[in-house]
C-alpha cells in the first residue's frame, strides 16, 4: 500500500505535495521526529521549524537546494538526513546545529564543504558519498569526535595527512574513488576498525598488519597484485582473501554497520533510502 501512495504521489505537482505534507504536520510529533523523504519537495516546508523539540529530521530524496535561515531554531536536532537531493552548496544553516551527531549529504553536488562545519563538534557520523568531491575537505579533519566517515563515489586521489588527528575514526568508506595508491595516513591510525577502499585503481597493498584494532579490510575490485597483510583475525574481502566463498562487499559493509550501531548502544538506525535494495 505505501508503495502505491508514493508512486501515485509522484504524479502530483510539487507545490501540492508539499501542501499535503505540511497539512499533515500541525503538531509536534510525539516521537520528537519528522520524515519527509521521497515527497518531491522542492522548499522546505517552514512550519517545521516551529518544532523545537525535534531531535530527528529526514529530508531524504527530494529536490531541495536550500534550506531556509530558521532551521537554526532546530536547536535539539541530532541527526539530519538531506542525502538524494540538489545541494550544490551544504547551507551554513546546517552548521548552526550543534547538536547535531548524524548527518547525511550523500548523493547531492557537494565539491565541497564550508569552514563552518567545524563547529559540529558533536558529530559522530558524516556520509558525503556520491558527491563531486576530488579532494576530501581538511574540515572534516577538524571533526574530533567523528567515528564514521562514508565518502565513497568520488574523485578522490588522495587523503590528507591530518586524517589521522580523528582518533575516534573507526570506519571509513572510500569505495569506488580515483585511489592510485593505499592512503598513506590510513597506516598510522592504528584505531580504524573498518577500511573500505573496494572499486579504486590500487595496484600494491602494503602491510596492515600493524593496525591492532583492523577487523575488516574490503579492498575488491582493484587491480592490486597483492593482498594487503593483516592481524590473525582481521576478515579480507578482496581478491585472494582467505574466506570461501567471499562476502558480498554491501553485505559486509552492512554487517559492519550493524555491528558498530549495536556496540554503540544508541546509535540510531540508518535511513532505509541509505541501504542498497536486495542487499
């Protein structure tokens, strides 16, 4: 039933949709979150803004590229979900949100983050994948607290050395990028428990035997002439990986996900839009 109320919704021009959506959210919901993906919103409806108290906020594909100057009285929110949308530019609102420890980017035109950002100090999880990024932006090497970083589907080349003063990055995605060579930095952050740099252009792996806290490396899809060396129990997934039969990459990305969320205690889910069908 949900699938057809969305695809007969998809047929209403926009402004009407939007009316619907708006009329539908005259209170503050009880469970202090609202859910707007996939309503072919072109403005943000304003009258959320009126909801204080709200502390989960998903815009998810829609056509926004703007959000409006009074998202910052959402002074509560924690997690923001603007991922499958238009945002050329990341709105310096967003950066007013301090409280903010989730927040999703994916899948916009991103080539770039704002200085500002760095004011998120709270922030636990960054997705900027399948953006126009063709260098990761050094503010996100200001994030101290950050744990996982996705900014897979790219153009990065390289990875900037101060990555490694993020010493609570424990996941990070760099699958299907423009990687010649294994990020150097990634070898002194002895503290990354996942490393996804599967769909690049890596031809040698060096050893990653001396990262102590590694439980997964997927590194397929490279035209590597090596596995990359690790710790007795770290899981490989790639090419001459020692696990028969392999893993699918989503799969394992997914079960690592899963894994850090349950160890995190209160960590909330991911946004459904987030997770490849028939994964």
């Amino acid at each position: 039933m949900g699938n057809t109320i969305r695809a007969l919704v998809a047929f209403i021009p926009a402004d009407c949709c939007q009316n619907y959506v708006v009329r539908d959210l005259r209170e503050m919901p009880v469970d202090k979150m609202v859910d707007l993906s996939g309503n072919q919103l072109r403005h943000f409806p304003g009258h959320v803004c009126s909801f204080r108290e709200l502390v989960k906020l998903y815009l998810s594909d829609n056509h926004l590229n703007s959000l409006p100057p009074e998202l910052g009285q959402l002074q509560n929110l924690q997690i923001l979900a603007l991922d499958f949308n238009n945002f050329k530019a990341l709105p310096q609102v967003v950066c007013t949100l301090q409280q903010l420890c989730i927040l999703y980017l994916g899948n916009n035109k991103l080539c770039d983050l704002p200085s500002e950002l760095s004011l998120l100090q709270n922030l636990r999880t960054l997705w900027v994948e399948a953006n126009c990024l063709t260098r990761l932006p050094d503010v996100v090497c200001e994030l101290r607290l950050l744990k996982t970083l996705h900014a897979g589907s790219n153009s990065l080349r390289v990875l900037p050395g101060q990555l490694q003063r993020l010493r609570e990055l424990r996941t990070i995605w760099l699958s299907g990028n423009l990687l010649t060579d294994f990020p150097p930095v990634l070898l002194h952050m002895p503290f990354l428990e996942v490393i996804d740099v599967d769909r690049n252009s890596i031809r040698y792996f060096p050893s990653l035997a001396h990262l102590s806290s590694l439980k997964l490396v997927i590194y397929d899809h490279n035209p590597c002439r090596n596995a990359p060396k690790v710790a007795k129990g770290v899981r490989r997934v790639g090419r001459w990986a020692e696990e028969t039969p392999e893993p699918d990459p989503r799969k394992a990305r997914r079960y690592a996900l899963a894994r850090e969320e349950s160890q995190e205690g209160d960590t909330p889910a991911l946004p459904p839009l987030l997770l490849p069908p028939n994964s």
